[in-house]
C-alpha cells in the first residue's frame, strides 16, 4: 500500500495510490485516515515529501560490505546523526548547490524507516508495530566539510544545507526487507546497488536501539545508511534512488544563482 502528499490546484492533501490513480483521504496518515471517495490522477499532481518529520536520525557504516571494503569495523550499536526539517526536500525538487565553496558533494542511496506512532524505549519484539512503512532517501553530504576542521568533525554542517535530504515519493506500508535492493542511478547509469540485508542492525533494532532515551514520533524517519558506489554529484546530473516497491525518487543538482 503505497501512500503519499500531494500538491492539486492549490490544495495539499493525502492518499493511497492504485495504479497510476490517488485515492484521496483526510486526516492524518498516522491516524487512520479516511477515504474521501474523491480520485485524481497522478500525472495532474506535484508529489510533495510524504510526511513531515520532527527529524530524521541517519545512520553511518551500517553495511558490511562497505565496512569490509573501508577497513572500519562492525558497530557495537547504531552510529548516527540528525538531519534538519530545512534540509527536506521532495521527488523532483532540485537539490541547490551551497554558495560558499564546500568542496565536493555526494549522493547517497538509502533505505527510509517511516515511524507510525510515538514510541521511546521501545523493546525489540514490539519494534515491528511501530513501523508505518519505508522510503527512498537521498543523504546527501558535502563530504569535504566532515573533516576540514581536525579538532572537530562536522556532520551537522556537512549534512543539513537547505534541501540536503530528498525523500519520498512514496511511503510503502509492505516491504519485505529480506529481498528489498537499493539503486542508485545517475544520468541512467547504475552507480550504487545493493542489498538491504546486508545491514548490520536490521529495522526493527534500528528502532528499538534509536529509541533509547529518544522519543521517535510519527512521521519520523531513520534513514538506513548506504553501501558501496555512492560518488560526487556533478551540476545537472540526475540522481535516482530506487527501490523496488516503493518507487524512484528523482532529484537533480543544481548551480546556485
């Protein structure tokens, strides 16, 4: 079941998408929204972000693979920052280039958690509940700026300018995360592929451990980390994330005026 936002002649709104059409509903996502028996299709609506996070908690060297690769060893718990409500951005928002010279900046594929319901200390056998569904997320770094200044390293900087954190275009409430494979491709070319099982902590102790003196709200999303092959994003180059059932989020890099 597949959810989203949407702008219409003016109008932001909710609802449930079957096939190429959106099925309105009022209320809130979160709380059992109803349907309205009102249907638009999706090629008149602009895709808005699907939720409104209080924030995003994204997670750093939770695959493997890429830890394998990089020579950094497994995580005893999650390691993980926080991203911004002015970094969020939506399916085909341009991502705009910071001003001042921030050196290169990076795409990253990602996994999204959607929280359903408000939740702190939640125990792992009762983690699976609190999950509304998953998304696409783009984490996008100037990775440059990490580590410019040695006595402290930046991740709040470095990750939180303006639109720096795309996501949607759908949330999907059914994903089977055992066989879910993350793409990213840029101007159509296959840059990242990977497995989400490859994860070192899987969704459910992702919010069971995250939730440890943290309350996470509905509309919370953390944002899985990502594996192998992501790379500087060039001005003009499109970026799709994907994720086979939920959908493609598309963004491209712009210059700033």
């Amino acid at each position: 079941m597949k959810w989203l936002r949407y702008s219409h002649q003016g109008q932001v709104g909710l609802g449930q998408l079957v096939g190429d059409t959106l099925h309105v509903h009022q209320g809130s996502l979160f709380e059992n929204p109803q349907p309205t028996g009102i249907t638009l299709p999706l090629s008149d609506l602009e895709i808005l972000a699907p939720c409104l996070p209080t924030k995003v908690l994204a997670l750093w060297n939770n695959f493997k693979a890429a830890a394998e690769k990089n020579g950094w060893s497994a995580p005893t718990e999650p390691l993980y920052f926080l991203k911004s409500p002015n970094s969020y951005s939506h399916h085909l928002q341009a991502v705009i280039r910071p001003q001042q010279d921030v050196g290169r900046v990076v795409y990253e594929a990602e996994l999204g958690i959607v929280i359903g319901r408000r939740g702190r200390d939640i125990p792992l056998e009762e983690a699976a509940h609190y999950i509304f569904g998953y998304t696409c997320v783009n984490d996008v770094t100037a990775v440059e700026l990490l580590r410019s200044d040695t006595s402290f390293e930046q991740w709040t900087r470095a990750k939180n300018f303006d639109g720096f954190t795309p996501f949607g275009p759908y949330i999907e409430t059914k994903l089977d995360c055992t066989s879910a494979i993350v793409t990213a491709k840029v101007n159509g070319r296959e840059r990242q592929n990977y497995s989400v099982s490859d994860m070192f902590f899987s969704p459910q102790e992702l919010v069971s451990k995250l939730s440890r003196g943290m309350t996470l709200e509905a509309g919370d999303i953390i944002s899985c980390g990502t594996s192998l092959g992501a790379m500087p994003w060039q001005n003009e180059a499109v970026v799709e994330v994907a994720i086979e059932g939920i959908g493609t989020l598309s963004n491209t890099m712009k210059e700033s005026a």
